[in-house]
C-alpha cells in the first residue's frame, strides 16, 4: 500500500476487472448517498460521500473504467475529464487501501 497519490494510473481504457476486494463490506448510511467501506480482515473502514458512492457502484457494477465512465457521464453535469480525474483518483485510493481489486487488460488475478 502507498499513500503517494501521484503515482500514474494505468490509464482508463486499460483497467478491467475491477472488483470489490472479498473481505469488503458496504454499508449505505443514509438515504443522502454516504457509504462506508469495511475491510472486514483489517477492520479498516473508509467512508465514501454520495458522489464516491455513485462512482464505487458504477465501478462495481460495470467492472470497468470505460463502463463506468459512460455510466456516470449520463449521471452527473460534468466535464468528461473530470469525472475520469475524480474516478481514477477514486480507483487509485481503494486499490491502494485494499478495498478494490484492479487488473489491468490482459493480466489476471
């Protein structure tokens, strides 16, 4: 694990695969969107506000960046780089707290 967020990502069309780690637990809090992620094995949580919400759902759901990209474009009123900057920067801090599991195309595991 590394805190150094400005490591390069594996760019977006690259990233497949993209799961929930299986020891993580989610809980929704509130109607209002927030979430909590628990890694069950390190009792480490993380919260998530509503739009990291969003984003962990279409990350989950689609199971890729693209897919997910298209998903939250027709979400939310944004720039299209932006919310690939504010998704990749998502997918960077859940792999790197062990809370999302991330193979590039073309690897497994």
């Amino acid at each position: 694990m590394t805190d150094d967020l400005t490591r390069p990502l594996e760019p977006a069309e690259q990233l497949s695969n993209l799961r929930a780690a299986p020891d993580v637990v989610v809980q929704h809090l509130s109607r209002d969107g927030d979430a909590v992620l628990l890694k069950t094995s390190t009792g480490t949580y993380f919260g998530l506000d509503p739009v990291a919400t969003v984003m962990w759902t279409a990350l989950t759901e689609t199971a890729d960046v693209p897919a997910a990209l298209r998903r939250l474009s027709e979400h939310f009123a944004a720039e299209p780089d932006e919310i690939r900057a504010d998704l990749e920067r998502l997918v960077r801090t859940l792999a790197d707290h062990g809370l999302l599991q991330v193979t590039a195309q073309g690897q497994s595991g």
